[in-house]
C-alpha cells in the first residue's frame, strides 16, 4: 500500500533526522506533495509515534520525547 509506504518512509526520516525536519524537506526527500506529508505527519502524531510543532508557519516533526 502506498499510504503505508509512505508512513514508513517518514517514521525513517524523523528517527535519523538530528533535528526536527519540516513537513517540506520530508516531501521533497520521498517526492510526494507538501499537503499528503502533513497528513500523514498529523496521524502519526495522533497515534504518538512523533512529535509535532508549529514554528511561525511551518510545521516540524521530531522523535517522540519520553514520558517523564
């Protein structure tokens, strides 16, 4: 499935990304469009395998942070 194909693609690139990385530079690395990223960015945060944050205009993605 593609939509898996894509989840998986993105898990990947949060996990090794140093930093947190923007919904643009995840596209632009899987070639796929801006708004199907964020998509599947939100439902992946929904479900709390990452992390997201709103910095001015853009949307950030990171690894989950631990519980404390």
């Amino acid at each position: 499935m593609l939509g898996a194909s894509i989840r998986n693609n993105i898990l990947k690139m949060v996990q090794e990304a140093p930093r947190p990385i923007s919904t643009q530079e995840i596209g632009l690395e899987i070639n796929r469009a801006w708004h199907s990223i964020q998509t599947h960015c939100l439902k992946l945060q929904l479900e709390g395998k990452i992390d997201g944050y709103k910095v001015g205009s853009m949307n950030l993605w990171a690894k989950r942070s631990p519980k404390k």
